[in-house]
C-alpha cells in the first residue's frame, strides 16, 4: 500500500474589502506570508484581502490611536 499525501488545490478566494478574485495556497508559501503585516484574523465572518487592501487596513491600524 502507498501513503499518498493529497496536496489541496489553491483556494480561490474573492477579497471582502474589494472584490478582487485572488487565490490561497495552504499548502505551500502563500504571497500573505511574505508580508511583515499582521492583523487579527476577521471576526465578522469575512475572509482573507488581496494584497492591496492587507496593505491599506495595515495603513489603517497603524494611523489608529
């Protein structure tokens, strides 16, 4: 019998800040691990950003008192 490890497919993802259709590889490095940002994972029920809106919600937190 082999052991296959079954690798995910990428997900596809649309960002909840804009729209834009990007995709997440679980499995592997994904762009958002390149990223020095780091902000809470969403409560509302909302997903991951695109790499632009990661960035402006960053601005964002930082500006905030």
């Amino acid at each position: 019998m082999t052991n296959r490890l079954e690798i995910p497919a990428p997900r596809r993802l649309t960002c909840s800040g804009c729209g834009t259709e990007f995709t997440c590889t679980l499995s592997g490095p994904c762009w958002c691990a390149e990223e020095t940002i780091r902000l809470p994972m969403p409560v509302d029920g909302g997903d991951c950003l695109c790499r632009d809106c990661l960035r402006k919600a960053a601005a964002q937190a930082a500006a905030s008192p």
